[in-house]
C-alpha cells in the first residue's frame, strides 16, 4: 500500500524588546508542544471552533536566582495535554477576531507567506502597555526576582471554550523559557512571536 506524506516542521521564535528604544530582552527559539499542536491543527482544518491561538501567557516560575547570582532554568512543558507554564501569573489575548480582545490593533496575529515557498509564518504580536499589568512596580530595578511580574517564561495557548463554570479551556502549544525580564510602569514591551509552519518536502511516497 502506499502512502503520501507531507512532512511538517513548526518551529517558534520570539522576540521580546522596547518598542520606544530597541532594546532587545530576549531573542531565542522556544520548544513546540507537539501533542497539543497537532491536535489544534486537526480542528482548525476540520472547522471544529477550537484550536485557534488565543492568548499568551507569561510566568514568573521557570528560574531561580542563587545568592551568586546564577540562574538555572527549568525545561520547558511540552508533554501531556494538561501541560501548563510554572507559575502563569498574566494572559493577553492576541487573537484579533475575538470580541473580547480590547485592542486588536496592538495584539494580534498576521499570516505572512510569499508565493513559492513551502513554509508559511504566523506573527502573533503582542504590547504590554505602560499601566499593565495592574500592580506592577514603578521602574524596573526590583531586587526579588520573584515578582509576579518578572517574567521567565512565555507560552501561546489555543482556545477550547469554556466549561459549565464559564472558566476557559485552553491547551499550551509552545513554551519557551528564559532569563528573568520585568515589567513595570516605566516601560513598555513589545512580543513579537513567529510559529513557522514548513512543509520539507513536496511529496513523499511509502
């Protein structure tokens, strides 16, 4: 019997910096959640409602700081379909067709693809405005890294509705982990996360 496969890859990278400066605070690649991701394709072909990327999601409990000053990182979540950040401390919703995403113009995703290629990007960008999160700190200098709002890890979610209790469903798809970054009054900052999703080769037969 044979079999047509199209091999896939997906892979993240996000980018996070100063939009009024350029500051760049993290710049890496981020580990995929390949169960999850594979289920939040299979319903978005077959028009299920769900597997949509909704919100992103930011932690405070992927790192530690010795009395050194060194860090050490925990590895991303990216088994079990109940995976989840850490420590989830705020969520943005980044999906701009959703009524309650309060400025889609600033938080949203854009799919990028040029004629041709065999991969396509989405580009999910996301601000945090000066006055969020809501009790935050005035400037970035705290000396405990484990404020809620020194964030350390970073993941996108798909959208699943809500249960009885009006409490949303979601799935982790990506996860990535790194160096402590705060947020506070003094600053924006501005996530720009790219999933690529390639075909490696055109047709594969087995």
């Amino acid at each position: 019997m044979l079999e047509s496969m199209v091999p896939f890859s997906i892979r993240g990278f996000l980018k996070i910096f100063d939009p009024n400066n350029g500051e760049v605070f993290v710049d890496k690649n981020n580990a995929i959640h390949y169960e999850n991701i594979s289920i939040a394709i299979a319903d978005a072909l077959s028009n299920r409602g769900t597997g949509a990327i909704y919100q992103m999601a930011f932690g405070n409990g992927a790192s530690s700081v010795d009395q050194t000053g060194t860090i050490t990182y925990l590895p991303p979540n990216t088994t079990g379909q109940n995976a989840a950040l850490y420590n989830q401390t705020y969520t943005k919703i980044v999906d701009d067709t959703n009524i309650t995403n309060n400025n889609p113009s600033r938080n949203n995703m854009t799919l990028n693809h040029t004629t041709g290629k065999v991969y396509t990007d989405i580009l999910i960008s996301c601000l945090l405005d000066y006055g969020e999160p809501a009790g935050q700190m005035a400037f970035d200098n705290s000396t405990q890294a484990n404020d809620a709002y020194i964030f350390d890890e970073l993941g996108l979610l798909s959208y699943y509705g809500t249960n009885s209790s009006g409490n949303l469903l979601s799935k982790l798809i990506t996860h990535v982990v790194f160096h402590p970054v705060q947020k506070s009054l003094n600053r924006q900052i501005q996530i720009d996360y790219t999933v690529r999703i390639q075909s490696l080769t055109n047709l594969v037969t087995i």
